[in-house]
C-alpha cells in the first residue's frame, strides 16, 4: 500500500495530541493531515512540540472550519480526538457529519470519556452535564483492545489510561472465574497523566519528590472500569479504587487485589494470566515484580501475579500517553482501517528514561 491515509488530531497542545503526532510520524500507512487548534491556527506544530520538529518542520495548527473542508474531499481518513472531555463530542459529531454529508468514510477513536458509556444517562450521572453528542453515543464501542476482537461499530471509545491498566489486570481473574466479584485496585501514576495544563496538586514540581492519595473510593474512571468489565466478562463487578500521584512524568502502576474462589499457586496464576493473553502482542506476562521504566513511551504492558492461597495480586504496568491513551487508539484505529494492529507501535521501550 502506498496511498497514505489523511489522519487529524483533535486535542490542540495536549500531550496526549502530541503522543498521537509522534505515533502518526512513524505509521507506514498515515499521514498527519491536520491538528485541531481553535485557539492558535497557522501557527507552528513545532513551536508546541520541540520534539516533533524534524517530522513535522511544516505542519500548522488548523481551525475547525478548514478541517470540515478536508474530511469533505478525503474518501478515506482517520480521526483521533484526544479533545477535552465535555468538548470531544461535539466537535467528532461536527467532523463526522462533514465527512458523511460528502459521502465518505471517516473512522474516528475518541480518547476522551465522551463515548466510554452506552447512554447520555450514563455519562451524564458521572460528568454531571449534558452530553454533547447523544444520538452517536450507539456508533462508538468502548474496550481495551486486548478484551475484544474486533469493534461492532464504526467508531471507538477508548478507556483511560487507569482503566486500561486496571481492566488488564482485572479482566482475566473475572473472565476464568479464579477471584470473587470483589476487586480492590491500588493505582499510581505519572505527572503527564494531568494534562499539560499546571494545577495545584498535579503540577510536577509539586509531585517531585512526593506521594499521595486522590479521589480515594470516588474517583470518576470506576463506572467506566465496571461498564468495561462488564462487556469482557459479563459480570457486575465491584471495583473499590485508590489512585495516587506518582513522582514521575510517564507511567501507570496498578495493582489489583481479589479473594481466590479456590486456591491457587502463584506460579499457577501466572499460567492463567499467560494463557489469557497468549494472543495479545502488547501484553507480557512477567514472573517477576513489573517496573515502569520497562515499558515507558511503549505501547506494552506487563504484568505478574503472586498468590498466598486465599488471595491474588495481580500488578499492571504501562504507559499512560501511549498504551493508555495514543497507544491503545492507534491500535484500535489500525484494526478500524484494516491494517495489523501492531503497525507503527512494535518499539520496545527505551529504558533508562
């Protein structure tokens, strides 16, 4: 194939948008046709992504009416939208519709929270306001690639980086029937994982150095970690949830605690969990402790798992801008174009980052 398929970002200086860019840079069968920035179009990609300089010396910020004009002319193209929660879903519906009423086939991978619920309802219990896009909500799937096959719809929402990585670790003791319904999940993660913007409590020279609890029991990821969950296993799972901020820019650590419904070794749980994901090039099943240098900037994940007879531990790690969020849509949009899922995403992790 030498055609390449135009590809627009949504989500303007976010690090997220730009993970995707850097992804999009080194895809065989993509094209960086557009970034969303309503705020600063014609102006440099690279003044806000240095890193990006030598792949996009060029490429400027687009506004959203030049953007319509492209998805009207391209038959085919791929839209990411790693857009502000609350925002995403007007401007995908906006786009989409530009795209449909030329008679062309956009596919496009939200990576925000608006499509992760099956109903307005749903996402409005959480969000506390009215969804933007209600009548798309039935075009989009929301799961971790690795726990369904293939997306019956058109479109998909991918989870968040938290609940990629929980889900990972959750889904197997579920789906094999090893653990009660009962899940209790420790997670921490890096600075980037609070958007670019500096906030007190996530900004990084705050974090450095530190470590803390947020959101204990109430965090807002949880419905959607349960929706998931559901759809993979088809159990109601109660999932109780301590995130935590991490002194570290990029990475995810989770780790899932369960009652075992029969006891098992650990080395036992390891066969289980390697079995599962036998078929899944982005999940490694480790017999020793999983460290987040190992897989940062990577689209992998790995876990392990020890038992004590009567309970699991199953620890998660990935990256939190790739795997959990860039990562895991590019993959989704890979298998949405039919290409291979792993294309422009096999890099192993630098280390020593």
């Amino acid at each position: 194939m030498t055609e390449r398929i135009p590809a627009i970002v949504l989500g303007g200086t976010g690090y997220v948008a730009g993970e995707l860019l850097r992804l999009i840079a080194g895809h065989p069968h993509l094209e960086a046709a557009a970034i969303l920035s309503d705020s600063q179009p014609g102006a440099p990609v690279a003044a806000a992504f240095p890193h990006l300089r030598s792949a996009y010396p060029r490429l400027k910020f687009s506004g959203l009416e030049e953007i319509e004009a492209l998805l009207r002319g391209a038959p085919r193209s791929a839209l990411f939208s790693a857009a502000p929660h609350g925002a995403a879903a007007g401007l995908i519906d906006r786009l989409l519709g530009a795209s449909e009423s030329a008679g062309n086939r956009t596919h496009c991978v939200d990576i925000s929270a608006d499509f992760r619920y099956t109903s307005a309802a749903a996402y409005e219990s959480v969000y506390k306001h009215a969804h933007g896009a209600p009548a798309r909500i039935r075009q989009f799937t929301c799961a971790v690639p690795e726990h369904l096959a293939s997306s019956p719809t058109p479109h998909v929402a991918h989870p968040g980086c938290f609940a990629t990585a929980t889900l990972l670790a959750s889904v197997p003791l579920l789906a094999l029937g090893l653990t009660d319904a009962r899940l209790f999940v420790t997670g921490i993660t890096g600075s980037t994982g609070s958007g670019r913007k500096p906030t007190e409590g996530t900004h990084h020279p705050q974090r450095h150095s530190d470590f803390y609890s947020y959101g204990a029991l109430s965090h807002r990821h949880v419905p959607e970690i349960a929706a998931c969950a559901r759809l993979a296993t088809d159990i109601d799972a109660e999932f109780n949830f301590v995130p935590h901020s991490g002194p570290f820019a990029r990475g995810i650590h989770v780790t899932v605690q369960a009652s075992l419904k029969k006891p098992i070794d650990s080395a036992q749980a390891l066969e289980a969990l390697a079995a599962y994901y036998a078929d899944c090039r982005f999940v490694k099943v480790l017999d020793t402790a999983p460290r987040v240098k190992d897989v940062a900037t990577s689209s992998y994940a790995h876990l392990s798992a020890v038992t004590n007879g009567s309970s699991i531990a199953v620890m998660a790690v990935l990256d939190n801008l790739n795997k959990g969020a860039a990562g895991g849509g590019m993959q989704w949009m890979n298998r949405l174009l039919g290409f291979d899922e792993g294309t422009g995403l096999l890099a192993p992790a630098p280390g020593w980052t």
